[in-house]
C-alpha cells in the first residue's frame, strides 16, 4: 500500500495541490462577496427617520420598522416554508450544485487518466494488486473531497458570523449541520459516480457527455418529484433542484449515502476485472448493460414529466423515452444476431 501510495501522489501531486488552489480561490471570493454583500444592504438600508417618511401616509409605527430591519438584515436564515432542515441564505453556505458537477468531474478525471495513460498498467508491471491500486486512490482523494467540502461550506458561515449581527444572523447549528451534511454526501457520491463511468467508459466524449447530462437530467427529476409530490400551496414551498431539495431533503440525502456505499464495490469490482490495455467498454459495459439501461430509463422518465398546471403532468415524453432506451438496450444485448442476420439476408437478397 506505501509503494502504491508514494507512486500515486508522485503522479497526482500536481492536481491536488491544483483542486485545493482553487478552492482557497474561490473560498476567498465566496467570502469577500458575502461581505459585500451585506455591506451593500447596510449602506442602502433605510434610516427610521427615511422609513417614518416612506410610511407616515400608512401611519407609521416603531414596531413596523423592527421587522423592516430584521427582514432586510436577516442575512442567513432557514425557510420554514420550505418543511426541509436546510439553509436558505443571501451569504454563507448554500447548495453547491457546481461543486457538485465538477468534483463528479474530477472523479471522471482521475480514473480516466490514469487509465488510458497506462499508468494503472505500468502500476500492475510492478507487481502492484488493482485492488491496492484503487483503495490507494480513495485515501488520497476521499479526504481531499470531503476536505474541500467542509472547508467550502463551513467557513463561510463562522466567517458570517464575525460581521453580521447575532439578531440577523439566524441559523442553528442543526441547520447549518444538516446543509454542510448535504453538500457532503452529494459530493462524495458524485466523486465516486465519476470515477465509476472514467474506470469503465474509455471514450472521453463519452464520459464527459454521459456525465453532464446524468446530473442535469437528476437534477430536473428532484425539481418534477417536488412538483407532483408537494404541490405549491398558498402556506407551502414545493422545492427545486439539488439546490432547493424542500420536503425531498431527507429523500436525497440518504440516496446520495446510497449511491456513495453502492459505487464504490461496483467500482472495485469493474477496477478488478477492466482490461489493463483500455478495453473496458467491450469487456465491462455489456456485463453492466442493464444497469445502465435501468438507470438511463428512470432518470430520463423523472426528467421529462411536463407539467400542466399546478396538480396536472404530462408523462407522454417519460414513457417515450422508457420504451426508446429499452428498445435500445435489446437492440444493444441481440447486436450480434441482428447483425448477422442481417448479413444472411443481403447475401440472399
């Protein structure tokens, strides 16, 4: 493991120290526009003075100005109409779907470069096991994601704290957990997804495509489940996407936990049996056809439920797109027969 691990960092040195300059770039940025931010909505918030003025044809009271203040300061804040413990900030930490979509990336990355640069066969050259191999990697970028993660999530908001009021700054800490534990768990299970489609999949376009549109179609299934599950009321905030995951909170976090725990024996398993000469998608892809066929079916089926009205969809593209992909994966599973079907009638024709 010391030998896998030394030649592994030698080689990824350069793109961890890459992942976590970025994110002290963006760290700072994120924190220094929150401070802007708020500094902003000081320096143009009304005075009580400008308030009375603004209000005196209403009839002005003290008590009308305390809720302007606190609504306009109210800087971080959990929505309760929104029935998910999560926080719904103007600073601090939020959902980070784009952290999301590019740890995915670098998952993606790692496995595919390393595999079609031979580097995981020049590994096996020297009588390194895959397996000590690919639990080498998840020491090193494991804790590099959740590192990152929590660093990006947690420090703006103790940074929040330092310069807005106690009274506007009204997060608890089982708010502000249970948003950092989200972020993490979504993260972490698409690093692994990532890594998953770069150890089998050889053709990077691919792998980028295939990945891209995998989270854009997730995404867009979250935001049709709130809408049929929680339907907009007058006293009730349905949710959206990853972002604003409402009531499906819980739902996704424990299947973000899921798809962490599940990839990563599918991914040692695919690491173990994969060509070491990058013949993958002929080896491994026909073996996990239907799972990809499965899950290509049910994401396609969420994402394209088209909504009606407030209570009405339409689910005619979502059986469409069912009947196309396992219409193409029966095509895809009886290739072979077809093909040579096919070659024995023109021969005849």
């Amino acid at each position: 493991m010391k030998q896998a691990s030394a030649l592994i960092w030698a080689r990824h040195k350069p793109l961890v120290w890459l992942v976590i300059g970025l994110a002290a770039i963006f760290l700072i940025i994120g924190v220094k526009s929150n401070y802007d931010n708020y500094q902003w909505v000081e320096s143009h918030a009304l005075t009580e003075q400008s308030f009375a003025k603004h209000h005196k044809d209403w009839g002005y009271k003290a008590d009308q100005f305390a809720k302007y203040r606190h609504d306009t300061y109210d800087m971080v804040v959990k929505n309760d109409g929104d029935h998910a413990p999560i926080v719904d900030t103007q600073v601090g930490s939020k959902v980070a779907v784009m952290g999301i979509l590019v740890l995915t990336a670098l998952g993606l990355f790692v496995a595919g470069w390393d595999g079609q640069s031979q580097f995981d066969r020049f590994l096996a050259g020297l009588g390194l096991k895959r397996q000590t191999v690919f639990w080498a990697k998840l020491r090193l970028y494991l804790p590099l994601v959740a590192g990152v993660t929590l660093i990006e999530e947690i420090v703006p908001l103790l940074a929040a704290k330092v310069y807005i009021p106690g009274q506007y700054y009204n997060l608890s800490l089982a708010a502000g957990s249970l948003t950092v534990a989200y972020n993490l768990a979504l993260v972490l299970g698409g690093f692994m997804v990532g890594f998953f489609i770069g150890t089998v999949f050889t053709r990077p376009v691919v792998m980028g495509l295939g990945t891209v549109a995998l989270i854009v179609l997730l995404n867009n299934a979250v935001l049709n489940l709130n809408m049929m599950l929680f339907p907009v009321t007058s006293d009730t905030y349905y949710g959206g996407g990853f972002d604003q995951p409402g009531r499906l909170f819980w739902g996704i976090l424990g299947f973000a936990i899921l798809v962490f725990l599940v990839t990563i024996p599918l991914t040692r398993w695919s690491v173990m049996h994969v060509s070491l000469e990058r013949t993958g998608e002929q080896l491994l892809v026909p073996q996990l056809r239907w799972l990809i066929v499965s899950v290509a079916a049910i994401v396609s089926a969420l994402a394209l439920i088209n909504q009606r009205s407030a209570d009405s969809f339409n689910f005619g593209l979502s059986i469409t797109a069912v009947v196309i992909i396992v219409a193409g994966g029966l095509v895809w599973q009886y290739w072979p027969q077809l093909h040579r079907q096919y070659r024995r009638l023109r021969h005849f024709a």
